[in-house]
C-alpha cells in the first residue's frame, strides 16, 4: 500500500487493505451525468453509493450519516456525499429515429 501513498496521503488510501488495484474518480453528478448523455446514454437511476467498510457501532453511525444524506438528497436532489451511484443505459439510436417517424 505504500506505493498508493504518494498520491493521497491524506485521503487516507492507506486504509484500502490489501487492495492491489484502486479507482479514484473526481467527477461532480453534474459533471458525470453531462458525460454519460453527451456519449449516448441515458440516465436510470442517481443516488449515493454506500461504500464504508464499516463494522459494529461504526457502521451504525456510518448508517445514519448516510441516512441524513440520502434525505438531504432526496429533498434537495443535490449530493454532498463522498459518492455518487449512477446507473445508465445505452440509447439505442435507430429506436430513436423509429419513434420520431411514428
């Protein structure tokens, strides 16, 4: 894990356990989603993504963090969450052009 540190120490990478692979992604929803429809695909679902590794009493109040901010999300549709779960699909362009003849 030593080799992750030269990149974040201060995220704390060092905490991914034996991981021999990590993914870091610094896109905003906003910034995602334009991505995503300027390449054809259409947003399914947006929401939080909850990822902590947590056990015992830390995964209790790491539950209720997250429930305070998928409410927050859901009154605001705005992500202040450390993640981003977003799922899309691929447009199928020639049933676009089909429905538009009809």
């Amino acid at each position: 894990m030593k080799r992750y540190r030269q990149f974040s120490p201060k995220l704390g990478l060092s905490r991914a356990g034996d991981a021999a692979e990590i993914h870091l992604s610094h896109f905003t929803p906003v910034v995602l989603r334009r991505l995503l429809e300027k390449n054809g695909f259409s947003i399914v679902r947006e929401s939080l993504d909850p990822f902590y590794p947590s056990h015992g009493f830390k995964w209790v109040l790491q539950s209720i963090r997250y429930a305070v901010f998928r409410l927050l999300f859901a009154i605001w549709r705005s992500n202040h969450y450390e993640t981003i779960w977003m799922v899309s699909e691929k447009v199928d362009l020639k049933l676009d052009e089909t429905e538009q003849e009809a």
